[in-house]
C-alpha cells in the first residue's frame, strides 16, 4: 500500500500542495484526477523522491523510500527518460544493468505486443511509439507499484488502444497502479478508485464501483458534483 | 559499487565521440604543427645560408637551434591543449545539465536507479577525472613522436634534441599537466579534482533551489576557496609568516581533504533530499 | 463479444447481465468454457478486479462453475438455465408493459401486434 | 566485451603515467650531475664549500662530492620561495619554536648563549605603511627562556619605511641598525639608524643616526650602505657603512629629465665601534679612495672581517685586494691574483666573494660549460692563491650540451 499523508508543496508563493493525503493499495488502479497543473504529477515526483516536499510523509508497505524501494516501484513519466540516441535495445540493456527486478522476457514480449523493433533509435520513433518505449521500460519492471504521468495524453487513438490494453492483461494485474490524467473518459471501466484533487487539497476519494452501486453515479456524475457543486 | 563502475563506464560512453574529435584534433594539429615548423626552419635555414651565404654559426647564433620548445610554445601545440582544458571545464557543468534539458530528462531515470544516488555524482566526477588523465596520457605519448617526427625534418647539426622530461620541464603549462615529482602530480589533480567536486556542489545548489541556488553555489565555491586559502592567505597577506612550508603543506592536504569530504557531504544532501529534476 | 458498458450501473452488474443474455440466447450453451477473467477484462476493457467480481458473483448464482484448475464453464443445471431464462423474459415483458402501458391499448389489440410482428420477424 | 573503451583508457592512463614516473624514479633526476674539482692548487680548500645553485628549474647543492637536487619541491616551496638561507635552515633545525615566522637574516643575531631577532611592524594602508614598531625576541640558548617586547619606533610619523639592516648584542645591550626614509626628504635617499634597546629592562636607550661629521664630498650624499656580510649574525667588532655621493644637482630644476641620474662622485667611510658606540670616519690612503670609486662602477666588493676592510676588485687579467686595518688605520696587504679568463668572469655575471678563515673564496654566479676556473681560493694573509676549481659534468650526461648553471649562494662548512 502507498499511504500519501498531508503532503504540502510550494513553488515559489504558489501552494501547489496543502495537506494532500491517500492511499493506494496493491492490486488496484488508483486515478489522480485534476485539471492540469493541479499537482498531479508533482505527487508522483514526492512519491519517487525526485522533487523535495515542504512536508508530509509518503510511506510504501509501511516504509519510507530509499534507495531499494526503486525496485519495487517505478515511474512512468509522461516523456520518455531515456536518452534519444539510444536505440530500444540499449535501453533495456541499461535497465538490465541496473534493475534486479528487469525482466527481459516480459520485455521482449512487450516488444512484441506494442510491435517495436529493438534495433530503432528512441529520437526516431513516431510519438505514440516513444509512449510505448516508455511504458515498456516500466512495466517490464518486476515492481508492486506502478505510478503512471499521464499515460494517455497526446498519443494517437490506437496507440491509446493498445496502452489500454496494458491496464486489463497480467502486465498490471495484481500491481497497485496509480495513473493521473485530467480526462476520464476513456479508462472509466478501467479505474478502481479515484482521487478527486483541486487547490492543493483532495476532494473526494472513492471507489468508483461502490459509486455505481450505492449511489448510481459515474465518475464523471462525481466530478460534476465536486467541482462544479 | 557494481553500479557506480558501470555508471562510470556508461558516463564515459557517453562522451566518446566528443573525446574521440579532441584527441583527433590534438593529434593532428601537434603532429602537423611539429612538420610544419620543421619544414619552415629548415627553410629559413636554406635561405639564409645558400642564398644569402649567411655563415653556419652566425645563422645559429641568430636563430636558435631548432627545438621541441619552439614546437610546444607554439599555437599548434598549445591549440588544442586549450581547447581541451576549455572542452572539460564546460564538461564539467555539461555532464549534469545535459540530463536535465529538453522532454527526454534522462535525470529522472538516473535518479531512480536502485543505487545511492551519490554514485552518480562520483561517476560523474570520476568520468571527468579519467578522461582528462587519459588525454595527459595521451600527450605525454604524443612528444616522443613529435620529437621523433622533428628529427626526422631537420638536420642533427640545426637542432637540438631534448628528452621528454626536459621538453615538459621547460614548458609551464605542460609541467603544470605533468609535473616532475609523482607528490607533485598527486598534488597537482588532487586540487584539480577538489575544484570538480566544488563546481559539483555548486551546481547541485543550483539544481535544487534555482535562483536562488546560483547565488548559493557562488557562496559555496567562496566559502570552499576561503577555507583553502585561509592559511595562504594568513601567510601571505598578512605577512604573518607564522608556518614553516612542511607545516603549511600538510596543513593544505588536510584543508583539500576537508573541502573535499564538504562537498561530498554536501551533495549527498542535495541530492537526497533536496534537488529536483 | 462487443457491450455496451453504462457508466452509472456497477460493471460486475452490467458484466452478469450480459452473461444471462448470452445464455438465454444460447450463445453461450450449458457445459461451454468462459473466457478467463484477465481474458474478458480485456475483451471488455474493463478491470480485471471488475470481471473477477463478476465470476465470482455468477459463481454465487450457480450460474457458472469451476472444477480444480480448469476454467470455468456454464452451469448444466436446467433449472438454474431455466430460472435466467425465465427472468430475462419476464424482465423483458416488464419493460414492453412499462413502455406500452402509458398508451393504454386493449390486451387483444397488442397481442394480435404482437402475433402479426413476430411471426414477421421469424420469417 | 561492453567494457572496452573504459578499460582501455584505464590501462593506457596507468602504464604511461605509470611508466613515466617509474622511469623517473629509476633514472632520478634526468639533469646533470655536476661536482667542484680542483683544477690546481691544495685540493683539500674546496672540500668543504657547497654552492647552492641552480640548474634549469631546479635547485641543487654542489660539492666536491658531486651534486644533489633537491627533490620534492612542491607548490608549497615555490610559493614561499624554494631558497631559505642555510644558516636560518640550520637555526630553524636547532630552535624551532623561536625561529618561527623569522625568515630575515638581517634580523638576527647569534652568539655562543642567545639568539635574538628583531622586526619592525606596520600598518599597511593603501599601499603606505605607518605606525612602525619594533618587535624584539632573545632566546636564551641554555635555559630556552624567551622574552619578547615591542616597542614604538621613536618619530615614526616621519618614515615612509624602517628596514633592518643588522643586529647586534654587546653587554645586554641590542643595536639594530636600521635604514630609514623619511618622508619629506627630498633629496637624501634615507637615514641609517642605530637604536639600542637594554634588552633587561625592555627600553630604548639610544636613537644614533650614521653620518659624515662634515659634508666633505662636493655633491649630495645618495645613499648609505652597510658593508658587513649579512649573513655574518655575530662576530665582528665593527660595522661599516660606505656613504656614496652624486653630483650636487637642484632637484627643483623643471629642465631636468626625469630619467635622469647623477654621476657618482665618490665614497666616504664611516665605522662604527659597537663596544663603544663610537663612530668615526675614516680618512681612507689615496689608493684605496680611487679603488673604492672603482668597485663601485665595475664589479667588486667591499668586505668587512676581522676588523679588516677588504677591498676586492676584478680587472680584465686578474683579481686586486686590498686589506685595511680599521684598528691600525693602515693598509695592512695588497695582492693582486692573476686570473687568465677573469674576462669570461665579468661577461658571465658577478662573481659571488665569501670571507671565512682569512680565506677568501670567489665563484662566479654564472658558470658555463667553457669556464675553466670558476671557484678561486685565495689565503688573505699571503695573497697567494690557494686553489682554483671549476665544474665538472659528470655520469651519463657527459658529453650532452648542458645550460648556464646559476649559483646563488655559496656556503662554507
């Protein structure tokens, strides 16, 4: 389970974080949802350490993140972190380096699902292909967690396909996934909880099946609810 | 450890080609500069002496014996030493910059990478430190073929020849890149690699505060010089003359160690739990 | 197998619903092996947690079953086939009569429509 | 191998540097070897003088022994600067906590049972000095037992600098003799002081200033200048200063260009007793007044030893000295040394004289591979010469064409 407890982030004056806190547990799909710029992606940089928090504490499985941690989650941003000149394979070669928890033949079989070639540079390839570089990257990660920036953003329509795809097969299963996006519509089916983030602060957390059972609203009836009520 | 050497070996795979160009460079530019300058002198002196029958002794004593220093003095050997010099100091702010710019921020995938972060900033600094050692080497290579090469343009009787010791011992910067003594030497890249880790520091105070982090880096690389030199400067400046040269020596090591072992610290901190990518 | 998901009913709900179609349809026939539930969160772009609540809840019903390793197929029991059978008519006759009910036909009038349009459509 | 490049670049940084300092430290020092030998004369003279020179960018120690350089100079020894005055080395060996920060040999003095040092202080404001004081430390040698006392410089708003030319003890009594400029001196270069501190009771007792008890020169005094061997620290009975005279002209003159110099007229001789703190000017022989004017133009020196004046002076064919007995009033000896290449001398740089012994010993200050007698041994009291040497390269250098090598000091064991 990640637990996010009263995190607080300023930039400059602006308080883009003011005491954010949720949890997300292991084998679930957890969806930040906000406008842009709402801090989104600024909370899966705390979670990965890679932006400083004025304050607030982010536990996973009950531990603070330390170097070790980063085998059992990974970041997916929303621009590949690769460097261009490399080609496919060098990448997953520089992850195998690194990575105890690479699996090559999951990488391969990515590969394969997303029909890359390993022998293509990164700065060649075409937008929706880089996306899928960057999420084979990730996802081929033996890893618990999985923290996606907007996975679905700016990427052609079948491209979007078939990165849906990723989120039913066993790529994800049994993962605690958290994605941020600022458009719903598409993985509505896809989600098991969302959180509703605006000003700094979390809206509304809920379970979107329980929302569909107890109260017959959809995510987008919530969002309505929230941010417009 | 295994990640730091591989990291090490990836940094300087990532600097290759720009290395291979500089060592092309110097090599070409030092090789051709020494048949240039031979082929001139030995010219001059054909001139000089069955054109305008100026005597064997007097055209020495007027010009000089061709040398190796009249080679390395020159701008074909200095060029490319400079270029180089001026290549790794902007390395140096390079190596870490070029993970941050544009939409593929490489910073992101090393910073997450199951190993201290510290192990970057050492790579980093030990890419820096390797492959300037290893362009020293090369020079070093380098003057016995150029000397080779002269010998073979000029006439025994118009030139003097030199051993490499000499040539380097004769020429400032040259014995600053390859002093005499190993001590020396020690001393000479271990302030070398000391400035490293400061502009490290400082860059680092720069990533994780912006703005307000330049000025933080510029106090940092003031305070770090301060610290050094305060008893050069006791010394010196204030005509104090209180320590006897071992004294000051040892007292310098440590001060080096010491800035050194900040700057680590120091960035360790930064790295951990205050920069952003 | 294409569905139409609506989002404000709980998927598992939509997902069991479409499963009693297909078997009063006998699209799906008694003994015949269902998809795994990673395959039809896929096929469904859905959550696999969803589909999983969906077996699950059918298994409940007897409406699906499960023996050792082996996936899990349509129940045989004729009752229970019967029983989805049943309900999806009755549901059906539920929804004509709330929808015609307003227009206030006589009963002769709308099974002698009812008569004429289905043997139309048969043929 | 993915490895390759790096490991390559290891490997060639390891084996050149590595080669290149192993060689290094096989071969030693790639310059040559250099040893005194004596070319004639009583070969046992040269033995115990060292010339501490230097060859190319190195320092080194030359003997008859043969050579060594010193190893190891490090930043450190070129920033504070590699030459440290034997005799202060050999006093910082023997007294170190006392010798610390004092580099100054002109400060110090030295007898069987104390070391004492003196130093001015001052402020320094945008590039003026003010507020000068005397710093004064004695060390008593026996019992270690150190005093130290500062006192201010007597009118010292009227210097623009004090610089200590020498110090001496006589009977608990220091005399630093100091040479001052004053500030509104327009047309003397400076004061030469003597000020004597009791050193029990930590006062200055005494302020003399060294002059000429009349103007008797035409012209204006230019400069005074103490005679005696600085790196003498104690010893000697008398001080001697030379006061030099120029063409008397009007500073004031506007059509006077500033490039100027006036011509030197001649020297008188004030000597100082420091047992009794007189000083007296010496009516010099005729002789003597006409070498003196002539060292002061060519090379040569004036030595003080023994209560002895020294007059050396090199001509083109030989070596003259001239001794005057400043207790007698006489001259005492003349020789003259006949030295057969004493014009390769004069065109190679000032010769280098040291006293000690009554032996005078002369080497050139730059010695070239040609030179046959560049180190002259001369007995004072016969004037014969005692031994003459030259430079010999030796080992494997041999026959390799080598530099001008540049003695800077020369010692006497």
């Amino acid at each position: 389970m990640i637990e996010v407890k009263e995190l607080k982030k300023k930039f400059g004056r602006k308080q883009i974080l003011n005491g954010v806190s949720f949890t997300a547990n292991k084998g679930e799909i957890t969806c930040l949802i906000g406008i842009n710029g709402v801090g989104k992606t600024t909370i899966l940089k705390g979670i990965m350490n890679l932006t400083p928090m004025n304050s607030g504490q982010i536990f996973i499985d009950g531990k603070n993140l330390s170097k070790d941690t980063y085998e059992k989650i990974t970041f997916i941003p929303d621009a590949i972190t690769m460097i261009p000149t490399m080609t496919i394979a060098q990448a997953m070669q520089f992850m195998q380096d690194y990575y105890k928890s690479w699996n090559q033949s999951r990488a391969t079989e990515l590969l394969s699902f997303f029909r890359l070639k390993q022998e293509d540079k990164i700065s060649s390839l075409s937008k929706g292909n880089t996306a899928k570089v960057n999420l084979l990257l990730g996802l081929a990660l033996d890893v618990d967690y999985l923290l996606m920036d907007e996975p679905f953003s700016g990427i052609d329509i079948f491209s979007r396909e078939q990165i849906a795809n990723v989120f039913t097969s066993h790529l994800v299963e049994d993962r605690g996934v958290i994605i941020t996006t600022h458009e719903i519509n598409d993985i509505e089916h896809l989600i098991d909880k969302v959180v509703l983030l605006d000003n700094g602060i979390v809206l509304k957390e809920f379970s979107t099946e329980e929302m569909r059972e107890d109260e017959g609203k959809s995510v987008v009836d919530v969002m309505r609810e929230v941010y417009q009520g | 450890m295994k990640s730091y050497l591989k990291l090490v070996n990836f940094e300087i795979g990532r600097f290759m080609k720009i290395y291979l160009v500089l060592i092309g460079l110097t090599i070409l530019s030092q090789l051709i500069g020494v048949i240039i300058l031979s082929k001139s002198y030995v010219a001059n002196a054909n001139e000089a002496i069955y054109e305008y029958l100026v005597p064997f002794g007097q055209f020495i004593e007027e010009y000089g014996r061709m040398s190796m220093m009249s080679v390395v003095d020159s701008i074909w050997f200095m060029g490319p030493i400079a270029l180089c010099a001026a290549a790794f100091l902007f390395y140096i702010f390079f190596i870490w910059y070029r993970d941050w710019v544009g939409k593929n921020t490489f910073i992101y995938r090393l910073f997450m990478l199951p190993t201290a972060r510290l192990n970057v900033l050492l790579s980093k600094a030990t890419t820096i430190f390797l492959l300037v050692l290893g362009l020293v080497a090369m020079q070093l290579i380098l003057l016995p073929i150029g000397s080779m090469l002269m010998k073979w343009n000029v006439p025994l009787d118009f030139r003097t020849d030199m051993t490499i010791r000499e040539i380097i011992n004769n020429s400032h910067y040259l014995f600053i890149l390859i002093p005499d003594s190993f001590i020396q030497f020690l001393i000479n890249y271990g302030l070398g690699f000391m400035a490293v880790f400061v502009l490290f520091t400082a860059i680092l105070f720069e990533r994780s505060f912006r703005w307000k982090g330049v000025l933080l880096g510029i106090v940092y690389c003031l305070i770090a010089s301060a610290i050094f030199l305060a008893p050069l400067i006791y010394e010196f400046g204030i005509q104090a003359s209180f320590f006897y040269p071992v004294e000051l020596l040892i007292i310098e090591i440590i001060l080096g160690i010491l800035v050194i072992a900040i700057s680590i610290w120091l960035s360790k901190f930064l790295l951990n739990k205050k920069v952003t990518v | 197998m294409n569905v139409n998901l609506n989002k404000r009913e709980p998927v598992y709900v939509q997902v069991i619903r479409h499963f009693k179609e297909q078997i009063a349809t006998r699209n799906l026939n008694p003994g015949q092996e269902i998809p795994s539930r990673r395959e039809l969160a896929n096929q469904l772009k859905i959550n696999p947690n969803t589909a999983q609540r969906a077996y699950k809840e059918m298994e409940e019903q007897g409406l699906i079953y499960t023996e050792g390793n082996s996936p899990s197929k349509i129940t045989k029991d004729e009752k229970i086939l019967g029983a989805v059978r049943e309900e999806l008519i009755g549901q059906a006759i539920d929804s004509f009569i709330a929808a015609i009910g307003p227009i206030d036909v006589p009963l002769d009038e709308v099974v002698g429509l009812i008569r004429e349009k289905y043997r139309g459509d048969k043929e | 191998m993915r490895y390759w490049k790096s490991i390559t670049i290891i490997i060639i940084v390891i084996l050149t540097f590595g080669v290149f300092y192993i060689q290094a430290a096989i071969a030693g020092n790639y310059n040559p070897e250099f040893a005194i030998t004596t070319t004639s004369g009583d070969e046992t003279v040269l033995k115990n003088l060292a010339l501490l020179s230097n060859y190319q960018v190195d320092d080194l120690i030359i003997s008859t022994e043969g050579s060594k350089y010193k190893e190891d100079s490090s930043y450190i020894d070129l920033i504070v600067g590699n030459y440290t005055n034997p005799k202060i080395k050999q006093l910082q060996g023997d007294h170190r906590s006392f010798m610390r920060g004092k580099r100054d040999i002109s400060g110090l003095y030295e007898n069987e049972g104390l070391l004492a040092y003196a130093e001015v202080n001052f402020e320094l404001h945008r590039g003026e000095a003010s507020d000068f004081s005397f710093d004064i430390e004695t060390l008593d040698k026996e019992s270690g037992k150190k005093t130290a006392f500062t006192i201010d410089v007597p009118e010292k708003k009227i210097f623009n600098y004090v610089y200590i030319e020498d110090v001496r003890v006589v009977d608990d009594v220091m005399k630093v003799t100091t040479s001052n400029s004053v500030k509104d001196d327009k047309y003397r270069t400076g004061q030469i002081h003597i000020y004597h501190f009791n050193l029990t009771d930590q006062k200055l007792v005494k302020d003399e200033i060294i002059e000429a008890e009349q103007e008797g020169m035409d012209g204006q005094l230019d400069l005074v200048r103490l005679l005696n061997d600085y790196e003498e620290l104690g010893g000697e009975k008398y001080l001697a200063f030379e006061l030099e005279y120029v063409e008397d002209i009007d500073l004031a003159d506007e059509n006077l260009h500033h490039d100027y110099y006036p011509e030197y007229k001649g020297s008188e001789l004030v000597v100082y007793n420091l047992e009794t703190n007189e000083q007296e000017e010496i009516e010099l022989p005729d002789e003597l007044q006409q070498a003196m004017k002539r060292i002061d133009n060519t090379f040569g020196n004036i030595y003080v030893h023994n209560s002895k004046l020294h007059f050396i002076e090199m001509t083109d064919t030989s070596m003259e000295i001239m001794v005057y007995n400043l207790e007698s009033g006489e001259t005492d000896s003349k020789h003259s040394i006949e030295i057969p290449n004493a014009d390769t001398v004069m065109q190679m740089g000032s010769p280098i004289y040291k006293i000690r012994d009554d032996k005078l010993y002369v080497v050139n200050s730059v010695i070239s591979r040609d030179m046959q007698s560049s180190i002259i041994a001369v007995d004072l009291a016969t004037g014969d010469k005692l031994s003459e040497g030259s430079l010999e390269v030796q080992g494997k250098e041999k026959d390799k064409e080598i530099y001008n090598l540049h003695v800077y000091d020369l010692v006497i064991e």
